[in-house]
C-alpha cells in the first residue's frame, strides 16, 4: 500500500524547489550584469584604443599635402616646366615608398591630374579629371580636404587627404587602410568606422564597407552615394538590441558593442565582442552554481533540523541526569570541605598537642632558670632587712635593683613560655630570622646548657616570611631532637648554620650524635616514626607540615657524622 504524502511536506517541497529556483534566477541575473558592465568596460576601452590607433594613422599624413603645398617641384609643374612633371611623379613615387601612402598625386587647376606616385602603373591617376570631387572643391576653396571614397581609377576605398598649392593646383594624399583592418581583426571581435550618417567605411570585415548602420532619408542616401563614390549602399550587417548588443545574421550569439565619441570629422568606432562566454556562460553557471549550493544549504538544514531535535531530547535528559549528578556531586564537596576544615582543624590540634608535649619535657628547663632566681631573690630580701636595721641605705637600694634584674629574667622566661604554648594565628609575614633563634635558646636552655652549641652570626636585618610561633615549634623541634641524640657522646655537640641568599634563607641543624637508622630513615617523614622508645614519632612530621604551610621546606641532609636536616625559608625582601 502506497502512503500518502502530507500535505505540509508537499508544501515544504514546493517552497523549497521556488527558493532554489528563486536563487538561482536572482544570482544568475546579478553574476550576469557584473560580467556584462565588466565586459562594456574592456569593449569601451578597446575601443579607444583602436580610434587612438586610426587617429594617428590619419595624423601620420595630414601634414604631407601641406608640406608639399609650395615644393618647388610642384609650383614647376604647375607652372609647365620643361621635364618638371617626370620630376615630380618620381619624387611623388618615392615619397610615397617612405611614408606608405597608397598614391600621392597633384591635380592642376582644371582638375586634371598632372603627377601621381603612380605614374609607371596601367591604372596611373595622371589625366584623370577629379574636378567632381569634393576633396578638390574643398583645397580650392583653401582648406583641408577631406574625403573618404571609393577610387573612381583602382576601385579601392581611401581616406583622401588635399591641399591647395601656390599656382591654383592641389596636394592629394590617399590612405588605404587594409593593413590596420587586418590588425583590427587578429585583434578579435569586429571593428567598424562609421561616418557622421551611419555609412560603415572602414571594417575589419571588408564586406560591411559602405554598409548603413540605420535608415537613411532619400537625400542622405544620395549625399552619401555622391560623396563615397560607391555604385550602392547594402543594408546593415547586423540586427541592433535594446539591451546593446547585435546579432549578426547567420552567426551564433550576441555581440556587446562600445562606441566612441565622433571626432572633428563626424566619425566613431565600434568595436563588438562577442557575450556569450564572458556574460551569458559565466551568469548561466552562476546560476547553477547558486542552485546546486542552495540544494545544499536546503539538505543541511534540514539534516541539521533533524540533527538539533535528536540532540534536544538527548539535552533533555543529560540535563536531567547531569542535574542529579551535580546534586550528588553538591553533597559530596560539600562533605569534603567539611572533611577538610575538620582535618585542618585536626592538624593544628596536633600541632598545639606537640607544643605543650615540648613543654612538659622543656619544664625542667624553665623550673631550673626560674629556682636560681627565686633563691637569689629571697637572699637579697632577707639580707635588704638586716642592711635597713644598720641603716646601710644604698646597700639596700642596690639589694632592690638586683632584686628587679632577677624578676625581670623570671618574666623574660616565662612570656617565651606562655608565647609558645599559645595557638599560633597561621598568619605569615616577614619575622627576623634572629628572634626565632633567641626564642628556641630560650626556651631550651637547660638541655643545651649540657652540649656545645656552635651557633651562628645572624644580622639583625635578616628577615624570613613565617610565622614566629610555628616556626619556633620546628626549631624547638630540631633542637630538642639533636640535644637528645647526643646524649652519652663523648664529646657531643650542636652546630647550626646559616646561609642566605638573595631570595631563600637555609638553616642547617646537625649533631655529633649516632645519625638515624636506615629502617627509619626510609620513612623518616611519615607518623610514628620513630628510635626513641619514649617517642611518638609525630615531632618531624609536624615540622614538615608546618614548613610546607610556610612556603618552605624541610629535608634531611646525608652527612658523614651524626644527623643533619635543612630548613629553607623564603627571604623577606
């Protein structure tokens, strides 16, 4: 069973076909009216070209018949001199030999010829009676004749050039123009001079000579006859369009034809190309072209049309599953940050867990600085009592000001302490390098009271991006390590090292202790790495951690003799 097209696709069929019909017309009448002007402009310009041509052809000889107006071997002639016409007609002969006239020859007042270039041919111009012709009528009258006819003695079309001479005679230069036809033609397309009324004379088709470009009026016809010579004037050669351009009889295709302006003489020169393959072939391609490629534009559309449906249910339901996805997806990054902020948290307990650990084991320390003054205080009090009952006035006041040096000791220490067992604020900003230094001696000073510390010069000016407390906790940390390494050396020992450069600063701690183990050093940084029985194993851990949080490092250094680590800081500028 055969289905039935609807209606709506029979319609979107058919408007499709009169889009591309519709295109193809428009296109093609665009294309072929841009070749067309294209075409009238190189015709036009040919064409001026080839009247610039015929132009100086003309001017070539124009001169001649006025130069030779008072040669004296014509005015001899004239005059009938004895063996003064044999002169002439070889003097004519080769002047004309030298300038390519087709006859030079001189006429006497009553019209005859008396020389002529061609005086040794059967069909010599000399005894010829040219006192009809309008040339003569015109040199006699004094000015420039001028002429184109048929020779009423070779038969042969010309331009007649005249002039009239001292003595009443006149100058006549004829011009053929086979030569420049011929030239016209191997140029291609066909070129043609009308005079004034129409009437072709010079073509580079010879049988459109003295052919009518239009209708002419009995009187014109007789002038035209009269002046031309020629026994009948044919019918135009070709049929004239109203879109400019002829079709010659009997020949294929349409020919575009530029004219020029009429010159001092009335005559213009047409020059017709052929327009099929430069304006007709070029827009009906256009056409085709255009057609076939709206076809295409058509099919893509409608395979895109069907394209963008299928891809909009598939939208439909990415959208719903990428909607689901990013809702989980939600979830999920929220718990992870909430995870993250819970270990961030995590980590800094731990780092304060490490501090107070490092305090309890450093308490020693402080209780040891702060028992001697305390002690020294008392002595002083009891001993500033006994000096008041002898009245020793400055024997107390000195007991008091040493009395002030203890308990500003006592107050140095314990501020350390309390500074160090605070949360850090995570803040970093330059700290001097030497402070930090100061804070961990401090801090320390009675395990490393018990081994010799090599430190180090460090200018005051030296300054590193950090945190103070956190980075006191990891020099604490290295300190601490290495004084406990040394233990039971015999001859232990601490050294650290500065070295800045002109962005980074490096701090190298070392011991002269046992080194570290290699089980251990394999995973040195890691928790619960530790040789200390009563370790933990976190202390450099956290210190790395804290580094990394700097913008810093920490490493271990391999060294010959006991252990080595590195801290490398970023310099404040």
């Amino acid at each position: 069973m055969v289905r039935a097209i609807p209606w709506q696709r029979l319609a979107a069929l058919f408007a499709a076909l009169l889009l591309v019909l519709g295109s193809a017309w428009g296109v093609g009448m665009v294309v072929g009216a841009a070749a067309r002007n294209r075409l009238a402009a190189s015709v036009a310009s040919d064409a001026r070209l080839r009247a610039a041509l015929l132009a100086s052809e003309i001017a070539r000889f124009r001169l001649l018949p006025l130069a030779l107006a008072d040669d004296r071997d014509v005015v001899a002639a004239l005059a009938g001199g004895a063996g003064a016409t044999g002169a002439l007609d070889r003097k004519l002969e080769r002047l004309a030999g030298i300038t390519g006239a087709a006859v030079m020859y001189v006429i006497a007042p009553d019209g005859h010829a008396i020389a002529a270039s061609n005086w040794r041919s059967t069909r010599s111009f000399v005894g010829s009676d040219y006192r009809f012709r309008p040339y003569f009528q015109q040199a006699r009258r004094g000015a420039e004749g001028r002429q184109f006819a048929l020779g009423t003695v070779s038969n042969r079309p010309g331009l007649y050039l005249a002039r009239g001479t001292i003595g009443g005679g006149v100058v006549v230069v004829k011009l053929d123009f086979d030569s420049l036809e011929r030239q016209w033609a191997a140029a291609g397309g066909v070129t043609f001079v009308t005079d004034s009324a129409g009437l072709i004379l010079i073509a580079s088709r010879p049988g459109w000579r003295f052919a009518t470009t239009r209708p002419l009026a009995p009187a014109e016809r007789a002038t035209e006859l009269r002046v031309s010579g020629a026994p009948t004037l044919t019918q135009p050669p070709f049929r004239a369009g109203d879109d400019g351009r002829i079709r010659i009889p009997g020949e294929k295709g349409a020919l575009l034809v530029a004219r020029t302006k009429p010159d001092a003489a009335g005559w213009r020169v047409a020059l017709a190309q052929p327009s099929r393959v430069a304006v007709d072939d070029v827009a009906r391609a256009a056409a085709l072209v255009a057609g076939a490629l709206m076809l295409a534009v058509l099919w893509l559309a409608q395979a895109a049309w069907s394209r963008a449906r299928r891809r909009a249910d598939r939208t439909s339901l990415l959208e719903r599953a990428v909607a689901d996805r990013t809702a989980l997806l939600r979830r999920e990054i929220e718990e992870r940050a909430l995870l993250e902020t819970r270990a961030a948290t995590l980590r800094e307990a731990l780092r304060q867990a490490n501090r107070l650990a490092t305090l309890g084991q450093i308490t020693a320390s402080v209780a040891h600085e702060t028992a001697q003054p305390v002690a020294a205080i008392r002595t002083y009090a009891a001993t500033g009592e006994t000096l008041l009952d002898r009245g020793a006035t400055e024997e107390v006041r000195g007991n008091l000001r040493a009395i002030a040096r203890l308990t500003e000791r006592i107050g140095t220490v314990t501020a350390q302490l309390r500074g160090f067992s605070r949360k850090a604020s995570g803040e970093i900003g330059p700290v001097a390098l030497v402070e930090v230094i100061e804070g961990a001696q401090l801090l320390l000073r009675e395990p490393l009271s018990r081994v010799a510390v090599d430190w180090p010069q460090v200018a005051p000016d030296l300054r590193v991006i950090a945190g103070r407390i956190r980075l006191e906790q990891v020099f604490v940390n290295l300190l601490q390590n290495a004084s406990e390494a040394v233990q039971g050396q015999d001859a232990p020992g601490i050294t650290v090292t500065v070295k800045s450069g002109s962005d980074t600063v490096a701090v190298r701690i070392s011991d002269t202790g046992p080194g570290i183990a290699p089980e251990i050093l394999e995973r040195l940084f890691t928790p619960f790495a530790t040789s200390r029985p009563a370790g933990l194993g976190l202390g450099l851990v956290i210190a790395k951690d804290i580094m990394e949080d700097l913008g810093g490092s920490l490493r271990h250094v391999p060294a010959s003799g006991g252990a080595c680590f590195e801290i490398l800081l970023r310099r404040a500028l």
